[in-house]
C-alpha cells in the first residue's frame, strides 16, 4: 500500500506564498533607513517650513522637538526617536512630505539658477558696453551715472586684484531689479498663512 505522506514536507504550497508576499529583513531595513533618512531631512528644514508640511502631530512635535536639543547624544536619541514615528506614517502620508520636501528642493534649485543668470549678466556689463545700453533701455529708472562709475570701478579691481567692491555691489543692483516680483510672490505667501492661523 502507498504511504500517503510520501513526499510531503509539512506545509503546503499557499503557506510558501504567504511567507514570500512580506518584505525580506534587507527591504524593510531599507525601508527603516529611507525613512529615517526622511526624518532627518525634515529636522535639518527650518521650523516654519516644517510647521507647513502635513503630518500628524505627534510625528511634527517629535521633529520640533528634535531641532532644539543641542546636545549630541539627547539629539541622537531623539533622531532615534523621530525614525520610530516615521515608521508609523501611512505610505500616502510618507509621498506627501516627500513631495514638500522635493518642491523645496524644487525652489532652491530655481533660486540658484537665477544667481547664475544675475552674475552672468554683471560678466556682461563688464565685458561689454552695449550691456549697459540694453539694461537702461529695459529699466530706466536705474542711474546710468552709478553703474558706469561701478562698472568702471569694477574692471579695475579685476585689473589690480584689488578686493570686488564695485563687483559685488552691481550684483546687489542686478539682484533688486528680480526681487519685486520675489516679493510679491513672498507677501502673498505671508498672507496664506496668516489667514491660516486666524482659522485656526
């Protein structure tokens, strides 16, 4: 007679399935790290900015609290501690602050591009006169007298090495002319939060 158990091995196939449908301990370690690494973003942001990104309390309070410990190993216990709560965090919850914290990078990225483009332009200035004709002719408010004066200044700091004085300062002058619409953009911000705090 043939032994029914031959060949059986003690479980069936689904309980194989059900073992393999969770993560390995090496996925979720890298889970655990993502998000630790994600907590320790928000920590370096500044508070404000964390006081916008939507979270629960608890996990926001945990992060704030973090940023205010000076000391090394009360800090480090603390990131320890914001990991943990990280971890409690639903995935849709976990997208929407990476999204914030991406849209930040986002900004400061678009910041930095528009440096560039501002030095670009003071390289033009000093490279070339008609630069000059074309930036009066685009903003006439500016004074001609000042920014021939700082261009001239300008070129002879690259001549000697002397100190960029002049340099920076038509820098300064390129940069004002972005900033109203910066501004603007800044007030409005400032108006959204403050109609968000008189709801609250």
């Amino acid at each position: 007679m043939p032994n029914s158990n031959r060949g059986a091995v003690g479980f069936s196939s689904n309980e194989f399935e059900q073992e393999y449908d969770r993560p390995s301990k090496s996925e979720l370690k890298r889970q655990m790290t993502a998000l630790q690494k994600l907590g320790e973003e928000l920590v370096a942001e500044p508070r404000d900015r964390v006081k916008r990104v939507p979270m629960p309390e608890d996990v926001r309070d945990a992060i704030l609290e973090c940023q205010q410990i000076k000391d090394h190993e009360g800090r480090r216990r603390q990131m320890q501690y914001v990991g943990k709560k990280m971890r409690t965090l639903e995935e849709d919850e976990i997208a929407a602050i990476q999204k914030m914290l991406d849209s930040w990078k986002g900004a400061s990225k678009a910041e930095t591009a528009n440096l560039h483009a501002i030095e670009r332009r003071r390289d033009k200035l000093l490279a070339d006169d008609k630069a000059l004709t074309q930036l009066l002719a685009d903003h006439p408010q500016l004074d001609a007298q000042q920014l021939r004066t700082l261009i001239r200044n300008a070129r002879k700091e690259q001549a000697e090495n002397k100190p960029p004085k002049a340099y920076r300062e038509i820098f300064q002058i390129l940069k004002q002319l972005q900033a109203p619409a910066a501004t603007k953009a800044d007030d409005e911000d400032k108006e959204d939060d403050t109609d968000d705090d008189e709801q609250s």
